[in-house]
C-alpha cells in the first residue's frame, strides 16, 4: 500500500471547477489534503505560511492561467523568487481553457512548468503525473 | 555803248560822290599803289578803318599784308603785269594792328602810261573774312563728323535714297564683314535679310514721304561669309533746304549677341512652360493691393474650365472652394498675405460639373518698396490621384486592421464561450457519474441531449477558432505532399478502419505551402469524402495533382452521396450544412475552412458532382512565384 501525497494546491478563481477537481480528487483518494487559492496572492500567502516552522509544500499545483490580481504568469514570477522549501515538492501544472498555442509555447519553455494542461482535469491526466512523479505513492 | 553808260561814266569821271557810293556800297576798300613811289601806297578810308584801330594814315598799307602772303601778291602783279589776260584774283589774309587776321578777295589791275609802262597798281577789295570764317568751322565740324563716323563704336552709313551704300563706316564693316570698297558696290537691300526686306522699304517708304522723322528697327543683314547678323537699325533722313531728300543717315548696332542670349531664355523659357504644361501645374499670381487673382491655362483647367481667362477676386475664388474647405483657405490667405505663414494648402475645388477635385496650392508673398504684401506668386496642382490612393491605402489599413479586430473577436469569444461550456459539460458528465443511477431512463436522455448539444457547441467553437486564427502571418514552406497525405491518413486512422475507407492516391507533388494549413485541408476533404459516403458500399476517395502554370491543382474524388449543383457555392459558406444533423455530423465550418486555406495559398476551390454519382472537389495550390 502505497502513501498518499501530503497535499495539492489548486490555484483557480472559478469555484465551480475547484469543486469539479477537489471531487474528482478526493474520488481518487491520492492526497491527505487538497487546498484552494482564489488568486496567486492567496496562493503565494499560503506557500509562504507555515505551521510550527513548517511550510505546507504541496506535492502538485495546479495553476490556473487566467485569473483576477496575480494572473498565472505573475505567479510564476513571484513563485520563482521562493525559498526551495516553500515551493511545491515536485511539480508545478498549467491549467488554462485556453487554446492559443502561443500560451503553450510559453508555459513550455518555463522549467517550473511540468505541463500544460486544458481544463478540465479528468482522472487520466492525473494519474500520469502520480505515476511519473510519485511511483512510490498510490 | 549806251548813252547812258556813258552818262553813268562821266557821272564817275566828274562827281566824287558817285563814285564813293559804288565804292562805298560794292566794295570794303581801294588800293592804289604808284609804282614811281613805290615807297607809297593808298588805301581809301573805307579800307583804313577796317584794318586800323583808329584810322592811322601813316602806315605801309602792303607792309599789312601777311607774310604768308607777301610772296602770293608779288607774283600775281608780275605775272599780272607780263600779260594782261592773268588777272591778280587772290584771296589775301592782312593783320589788323590789333593782330587778328582779316582775309581779303583782291582784285587788282595795273595802270600803264601812254606807252605802256606799268606806272601804278589798283586793287579792289572785298572783307571775306566772315565767309573764311564760316568756312573754316564747317570744315572743323565735318572733320568732327568724320572722326565721329569713323571710329563710331555703332557702325555708321550715309545711304543714298535708292538704297546705295555711299560712305560706310569700319565698325559697319566688321559688322558686315565686307571691306569698304565691296560693300560701297552693294546696296543695303542686297545684304538684308528677304523676310526683313519688306519692312524696312516700308519704313524707308514713309520716311521719304516726310510721314516720320526716323526709324528703328531691328533686323538680319547676311555676313559676307554668310551668316546671319542682327542688327539694331536706325535711320534718319537728310533733306536739303527745300527738304528735298539728299541721303540717309544709318546708325548700326550688332545685337546678335543678344539675340541669341534672347533665344536661349526662350528656349528656357519654352522648355520650362512645357515642364510646366506636362506637370499640369498651374501658375497663379494674386495682387493684393487690386484684390485680383490671375492664373496661367493650366491653373484655368485645375478649376474645371476648358477655355477663358482665370481673373477672380479672392471671394469669387472661394467661392469655387468646396464649403468645408473654405474658412480654412481664407484664414491661409489672410496669413500668408500678413506675413505670418507661407500658404502651402490643400482644399478641394468644385468643378462646374459638381465634381471635386483636391488641389494643393503653395506660393511665395512679394513686398513692395514700403514692405507691405503687395502680391502672391504662387503654383498649384491636382492632388487627386495621390489623394485616391491615400484614402485606398487607409481603406486597406483599415480593413486588414478590421479583419485583424475580426480575429481577435473570434478568438476571445470562442474562448470565453469555451469556458462555461467546459463546465456544462463537466458538471453534466459528473451528474450522470454521481446520480445516473437515481433517475430514470427519460431523466437520463435530458441529460444526454444537453451533453450531445454541448458537445457540438465545442466543435463549432473550436472550428470558428481554428478559422479564426487561419490568415495569421505564417511562412511558405517547401513540403512533400505525398508526407502530408499519409500523416493525415495516419491520424485518421480510426475513421477509416471503422468504414473500412479505401484512399488512393499516386505520386504527389513537391511544392511550396503552408504545412499545417495544407495538412488541414487534406484532412477536411478526406473526412467529408468519409462522412458523406452511401450507406451501402464502402467509401473511396482518389486523390490526383497536376502541374498548372504556376502552381498544381487537386482533385479529391469520392464515391459519396454527391451534391446538387444548385449548392455547388453553399457548400463553401460558414455554418452552411445541407444535411440534418442528426444524418450527418458536423459543424458547417469544414468548407469554409477549406476554401480559406486555398485562397490563403492563392488558388480557387470548386467542385464537380450530382447526387448519388459522387463528388470531385478541386483546388489550386498557386505559389511557384511567391
């Protein structure tokens, strides 16, 4: 029995696809904790907070692209400028409705970027990712 | 002899007076001189008072005489003496005490004795001296004349009246080239031009006729050596006392020099106004101070008129401006005239015809002596044409900027519908997921007509997005066809094992495209020669190309349902479906698309079918010269 990922950060400001993608994980049963961030402010708060000195360093993100505030460009500036242990673990996900490649090529050529993804999520896609990332997990 | 000569004789003989009056009256002085004492002489009073101051009677009259002379005298009495026949008829010069010099006509006659001795000289005198006088200044003033003549800078004739060179002068001659004797040999009619001639004998004509005192004239005589020399003329005439016409009087300029300056300005001047005339520029002058505008003919035809004579007043000019353009060429022309901004304008002018044209005016504003504005010189020419052009180019500018506004909208509204409609979808799949089980099978078909319907709406938005983003700038790029046919067919795949679809195809061409449009395009040809098959045999599509001037044409032929002529064109029209969806899927954007890659790829798509016998769509790819 493999362990389950410590946490995943959704960063969206449409609450109807964090609902979407917080039941489609919590069906997959892979994580102890799923957190939601409205905007990259929040998001950026939350990686820097921490608990009895200890950051919550999400195993995955999942960044919306288009966002109010800090959209997900800007997030990916602030992000890069974070101590290593306030970042996520392992891998930083894209998510956009967009279908403008120019966004791809753009998210592709950032090494924080591990994909690029269309919303929504489904279970596929995120088992994938477990599977590369975390063979030692579910 | 007559009775009354005698008397008359006799008179002289014994009355002294008759003889002092002929003395007196015919006569300046009588000399008499006895040879037996020749110590003496006599002169009469008369004489004595014209060569003495106060009538001295003690004086050698003949020591009087001037040397020069003394010589003359003693020779004529000799020779007088010897014979008779010679007479003494000598002009002889005598000095007045007062030193000035009288001249005097002498006659003299010697008196013989009985035997013919010579025995006394008698001499007659007439004072000269005015004549001598008069004499001698004309002759002073003909030589001034004939300095003048001669070394005259102009050159100079006397001209008999039938046209004979009778005295020429050097400079005439250089003029003319002939030496003085060759030209006194010609008459002027001989060296003048023919197409001259005329009006110079014309002019001679009413000279001679006393109708005008001179003349002046410019006109050719031919060098000697041939050539053409110019010449300005001028004639006067000399008349006699009873204004008889002796001669004329010609003075000469040479102006060929400047007649050829003169032509070469002209021949400026001609090529400028033909510049002028081709550039159909029109040349104006405005005088201010009168407030009247005149322009050349060129500046007549920019303001619509085919003949008259451009004079307005600055309000009728306006008056031929368009109504919106006018208070901003009355404020130019009030600046310009005050010194305040050199007028270079642009306005439109209405024809008579009502049709506008855009001229451009620019001109320069003169002073006079005080500095105030005293006229406007200026050009204008018709802006039309380049105006047509601009306004094109902005059309264009405006369009492609529409067009690229067009795309944006496209783009951003099939994105922003693609949002919510991702979520439709996603909430109807996880309903069915969590509560397929708890409603019924009709509860089931609402929601499965929502996901078809939403599904659909994706594909129209993804196709309008993909049409959308097609006439992006993209790069030509030399491609294998048959390469782009098998990728196609490869991700195809599925829908051709499932219909069991033969394609055919043999060599393709090589040749410049766009690779993803190309690849696109092949791919919507295949999937409509798929999808609108008969149901009862299995689908086949051939695919030919073949070279046509400047590029290839295609063909795709299918074995399909085929298509009624009458909708030969909608097939090529967005969202333009022939078929009831439920038959046949799809967005109607497919054709559309189509036909945007090919023109994109500057070619024409059409298509050849009749229902149930099949479809053959064609297209041209023409890019060999791009």
């Amino acid at each position: 029995m493999k362990k389950k990922l410590n946490s995943i950060l959704l960063v969206d400001d449409d609450e109807d696809c964090n609902f979407f993608h917080k039941r489609l994980i919590n069906r997959m049963d892979i994580t102890e904790e799923i957190h939601v961030a409205l905007d990259g402010e929040e998001a950026l708060d939350y990686l820097k907070s921490s608990i009895d000195g200890k950051h919550p360093q999400p195993a995955i993100i999942f960044l919306d692209i288009n966002m109010p505030k800090i959209d997900g460009w800007e997030f990916l500036d602030e992000y890069e400028k974070l101590e290593d242990i306030q970042k996520a673990q392992v891998v930083l996900v894209m998510l956009t409705t967009s279908l403008n490649p120019d966004d791809l090529e753009r998210a592709k050529s950032n090494p924080l970027v591990y994909d690029y993804l269309n919303k929504y999520l489904d279970a596929d896609r995120i088992q994938k990712i477990i599977e590369k990332h975390f063979s030692n997990h579910l | 002899m007559n009775y009354q000569q005698d008397e008359l004789y006799d008179l002289i003989r014994f009355d002294d007076s008759v003889l002092e009056f002929i003395k007196g009256t015919a006569l300046d002085g009588l000399y008499y001189w006895d040879l037996s004492t020749p110590q003496n002489d006599w002169v009469d009073d008369k004489m004595k008072r014209t060569l003495t101051a106060e009538g001295d009677t003690h004086v050698i009259w003949r020591n009087l005489i001037h040397p020069e002379d003394q010589r003359l005298i003693i020779e004529s009495f000799e020779n007088h003496c010897e014979n008779e026949a010679d007479p003494i008829d000598i002009v002889v010069k005598y000095n007045h005490q007062n030193g000035s010099i009288l001249y005097f006509k002498y006659n003299g006659k010697v008196i013989r004795d009985d035997v013919g001795q010579p025995i006394g000289i008698l001499g007659a005198h007439v004072d000269i001296t005015k004549f001598i006088e008069r004499e001698k200044k004309l002759s002073i003033a003909e030589n001034q004349f004939r300095g003048a003549f001669e070394h005259s800078a102009l050159g100079m004739a006397l001209v008999s009246t039938d046209g004979k060179w009778l005295k020429v002068n050097k400079k005439l001659c250089n003029i003319v080239g002939y030496s003085e004797k060759e030209l006194l040999a010609k008459t002027f009619q001989e060296i003048t031009h023919p197409d001259d001639l005329d009006a110079d004998l014309n002019q001679v004509q009413l000279l001679l006729d006393d109708k005008i005192t001179g003349y002046e004239m410019e006109k050719r005589y031919f060098h000697k050596d041939g050539h053409i020399v110019w010449v300005l003329l001028n004639v006067s005439l000399v008349r006699d006392t009873d204004r008889n016409p002796v001669h004329f009087v010609s003075q000469i300029l040479d102006i060929t020099h400047r007649k050829k300056t003169e032509d070469e300005l002209r021949q400026v001047t001609d090529r400028l106004t033909l510049a002028v005339r081709g550039s159909k520029i029109g040349i104006w002058e405005y005088d201010i101070v009168n407030d009247n505008l005149v322009g050349d003919d060129a500046q007549l035809r920019l303001y619509g008129y085919s003949k008259g004579r451009f004079s307005v007043s600055l309000e009728e000019w306006l008056s031929s401006i368009h109504p919106e353009d006018v208070d901003q060429c009355r404020r130019d022309a009030r600046l310009a005239i005050n010194g305040e901004k050199e007028f270079n304008t642009e306005f439109r002018v209405v024809w008579p015809d009502k049709s506008i044209h855009y001229l451009r005016a620019l001109s320069l504003v003169q002073n006079d002596e005080q500095g105030n504005p005293s006229r406007m010189v200026g050009t204008s020419w018709d802006m039309t044409e380049e105006k047509k052009s601009e306004e094109l180019q902005r059309m264009m500018a405006a369009n492609d900027s529409k067009r690229k506004e067009m795309e944006q909208f496209a783009y951003i509204t099939s994105h922003d519908l693609r949002e919510p409609l991702v979520t439709i979808q996603r909430y109807l799949d996880g309903f069915i997921e969590d509560y397929g089980q708890n409603i019924d099978a009709d509860g089931r078909h609402y929601i499965e007509a929502s996901i078809r319907a939403s599904n659909h709406m994706q594909e129209l938005i993804v196709g309008l997005l993909d049409y959308s983003r097609l006439s992006k700038e993209k790069e030509l790029k030399l491609i294998d066809s048959n390469e782009v046919l098998t990728s196609v067919i490869e991700d195809l795949n599925a829908l051709i094992m499932t219909t069991d679809a033969e394609i055919v195809y043999n060599d393709l061409p090589t040749l410049k495209a766009y690779p993803l449009e190309l690849k696109l395009l092949f791919q919507n040809l295949i999937q409509n020669g798929i999808k609108f098959r008969k149901q009862d045999i299995k689908p086949r599509i051939q695919i030919q190309a073949e070279q046509i001037s400047n590029g290839w044409q295609f063909s795709f032929t299918d074995n399909g349902i085929g298509i009624r002529e009458k909708d030969y064109e909608k097939v090529f029209t967005l969202f333009r479906r022939l078929h009831n969806k439920s038959k046949y899927e799809g967005s109607g954007i497919g054709l559309a698309y189509a036909k945007k890659i090919v023109e994109i790829h500057h070619g024409k798509i059409w298509l050849k079918s009749s229902p149930n016998n099949g479809s053959t769509f064609y297209f041209s790819i023409l890019t060999d010269n791009l």
